[in-house]
C-alpha cells in the first residue's frame, strides 16, 4: 500500500470540535435542515445535498435558504466544477487569460482561479473571442457536456448519438452520455429539455453524481498510517470519509482492539484523516511500532463509496510526512480536446451556446453584481432578490447567428 505521512497534530488539533460517540470528535457544518427550501426533499435527495454541502462545494445564498431553484452562472459553476473534480486551483492568480474576468469585479472577481482551472484542465475554452462570459447561464446541456468532459470521456461522447428535439445538435452525443452515466435521467415527458436553464437543484444532482462517479473509476482507499507518539496515531485516506461511517471498534492496534469507551479519535478538517488517541500509550520505538489491522473496517465517503482496506497490515511510516492534501489525486480530464466544437456549418443559438456558466452562482444569490464566493454564506439579512437576474440584454440575441467560429465548444 502506498504510505505518505500526515499533516501535524498542532494544525489538526485547531479543527476538531464537536464530540461525538465511539469517542471521537468531527467537523460539524450546515446541514439540509439547515435550510427552509431543502426541508420538504424527500431522504434521498436530502443526503446528495448533505454530502455536497458537508464537502464544501455547495452553501445557502443566505443562513437558511439554499436557493435550490436559482439559476447560476457560468462563474459559479467554474467553482463547483473546481470542486468536484479536485482541480489544482492557484488562489494567488490575479490575472486572466479571458478578456472580460478580472479579480476586482464584484460578484465574479473570486472565479478567476477556478475558471483558470478548468481550462487548464480541458473542460472548457470559453464563450468565444477571447471572452469567458461570467455573468451567462448554463443550460442543462452545456452542464452535461461540461461533466462529461471532467469525466474524461469526450471521445466516447463525439462518438455518441441522439435524437431528443430538445438538444441542440452539437450536444446529442453529450447528453446521450451524461444519461449513460447516470448523471442525470430525463423528464417524465422522456425528453432532456436541454436548451433550458439549469437551476441549483440540477447541479447538485449532477455534481452528486459525478463525484461518485470518480470515485466508482478510482475507489477511494488507506493511503497510510503514521505514529506520532506511542498514544497517538493517523490514519489518511484518499477521500473525505462520512464521519457518520466511522466505527473504530473492529480497528485492531497490534493485535488488540480499539476500545470506544476507553479511546479516542477525531476526524481532520478536510475530513480525510482519522487521529486515533490510545488511552495505554505503547512504547515508542519508531522502527518498530506494532501494525494496524483496518481491514474490519467498514468506512464511507461523503458520496457514498466504500473505502478499500486491501492492505490489513500496513507499516506504520516512523518519519514525519506532508500535508494529506498533497495526495495525488485523479486528473479528470483525460485531455479531453476542447477544440472540437459545434459544427462550423450550424449557426448555434447563443442560449444553446456549450458553454456552461451562464446563469447564477449555484452557491450565491442570483444577481450576478452580488454573487458572493460560492462556498461563502452571504449575509442572511441580504436574501437574493430573485428579480435581480442577468439583465437579458446583456447576453447574445437568441434572433441573431453569431460566428460559430465566435462561439466555441463548452
């Protein structure tokens, strides 16, 4: 099994708050039942946006609204898209390859890493001409193909067909396969409506299943233990774990079982690392410090996936290590080419353009000129003013054929 060694115990101890049972203490945050608009879900889908909001990618436009129905734009999605698939973002980025997304304007300013990151990644080029369009919807078409290509499987998806009259052309092979996945699944009436804007709520879903999905391609596993005194030890994984899964009682330390009434353990703010605290410190001797059978353990990622314990005796690691933020994660693009666009003899509708990103922040309320940073909860006394969308005349008229050379795939 791999081995990489975990981040200190004095910046992990700054994290931990909230006892919980079997001893150990986890990260609290919002839940559904946080939020008004979330409450009448059925459990299912109260468990998607549980998962979603307890890893960060999604908060309420206000301290109790979630804003399930509110369009986003083409700059919060940037974020989420960031988010879900684990994308190297640079915070420090102050400069743009896009001629109209700069970090000093308001409501859009905080994207520029994450829209940066998403192009290096190859899920999108832009809205064409050198322009990103921050401000823009994104219709339920342009969020399929935008998923489908951070899943690496353009190729499959240009070779995929479909006929539903609601996509638009360029996007049949997209959706055909955003529906093999099990991203999304179509409307009672069989048809995708994917020329609609894509709200809140079908983001979440999508976004749920996409993380899933990664993890399904590369399950999530130990990826090493580390001794940090003969009391206290770390357990790293690859995945944010479900605290709710954590059952240590079958966790064997040198042959004998972690006892729950006795031990401890708390869960790291990223949620991927468990610190185990022994009530009987053992001898430390860092060359020879007792194994750690995981292999009872039946632990869960927030989406859901089980984690792999393949290796049920791994070597402790004696030396201090990095971050376990610096795990290497799956590249999900799979050099997806994002020059391979709309065909150049169609003159695609601007509404039906494949970019992404055109309505509001999934994560903010919707008037594009207020849009906090998504993972941001503004202030519960400025609730989203649902009349304060993207002006219409601000985006392409859907009367005119623009330059498909103008306009290029999502």
């Amino acid at each position: 099994m791999k081995k990489i060694s975990f981040i200190s115990s004095i910046l992990l101890s700054l994290c931990l708050i909230l006892a919980m049972s079997l001893g150990g203490n986890i990260i609290t945050a919002k839940s559904s039942s946080d939020f008004t608009d979330l409450k009448d879900l059925d459990a299912a889908t109260k468990a998607k946006f549980d998962a979603l909001i307890s890893a960060g990618v999604f908060n309420g436009v206000s301290d109790d609204t979630f804003g399930i129905k509110d369009e986003m734009n083409r700059a919060q999605f940037a974020k989420v898209a960031a988010l879900i698939f684990g994308l190297q973002v640079n915070p420090d980025l102050k400069t743009s390859s896009f001629s109209d997304v700069n970090s000093d304007t308001p409501g859009f300013g905080y994207a520029l890493p994450y829209i940066e990151a998403i192009k290096a990644a190859g899920i999108t080029e832009g809205y064409g001409n050198g322009a990103y369009n921050p401000a823009g919807n994104v219709t339920l078409e342009q969020l399929a193909t935008f998923l489908v290509r951070g899943l690496g499987k353009d190729k499959e998806a240009k070779a995929a067909t479909g006929n539903d009259p609601t996509v638009s052309n360029w996007a049949q092979g997209y959706v055909d396969m955003a529906l093999q996945l099990g991203l999304f699944t179509n409307s009672p009436d069989g048809t995708f409506n994917g020329k609609a804007p894509a709200d809140r709520e079908e983001l979440a879903g999508g976004a749920f299943e996409t993380a899933k999905k990664i993890e399904e391609i590369q399950p999530p596993f130990f990826t090493g233990v580390h001794f940090e005194s003969g009391s206290i030890f770390h357990m790293e994984l690859s995945a944010k774990v479900d605290p709710n899964s954590i059952d240590l009682s079958k966790l064997k330390i040198g042959g004998v079982l972690f006892n729950p009434a006795l031990d401890s353990f708390e869960l790291s703010e990223d949620l991927k690392t468990i610190i185990v605290k022994l009530h009987n410190a053992l001898p430390f001797d860092p060359d020879n410090m007792p194994l750690i059978d995981i292999s009872e353990l039946s632990l869960k990622t927030l989406y859901g996936t089980s984690v792999k314990n393949e290796d049920p005796n791994p070597k402790p690691n004696p030396s201090p290590s990095p971050s376990p933020s610096s795990s290497p994660k799956p590249n999900p693009s799979q050099n997806p080419n994002p020059n391979e666009g709309p065909n150049p003899n169609e003159s695609p509708n601007p509404n039906e353009s494949p970019n992404p990103n055109q309505s509001p922040d999934p994560n903010e309320s919707p008037n594009p000129n207020q849009s906090p940073d998504p993972n941001e909860s503004p202030n519960p006394n400025q609730s989203p003013n649902p009349n304060e969308s993207p002006n219409p005349n601000q985006s392409p008229n859907p009367n005119e054929s623009p330059n498909p050379n103008e306009i290029s795939n999502p």
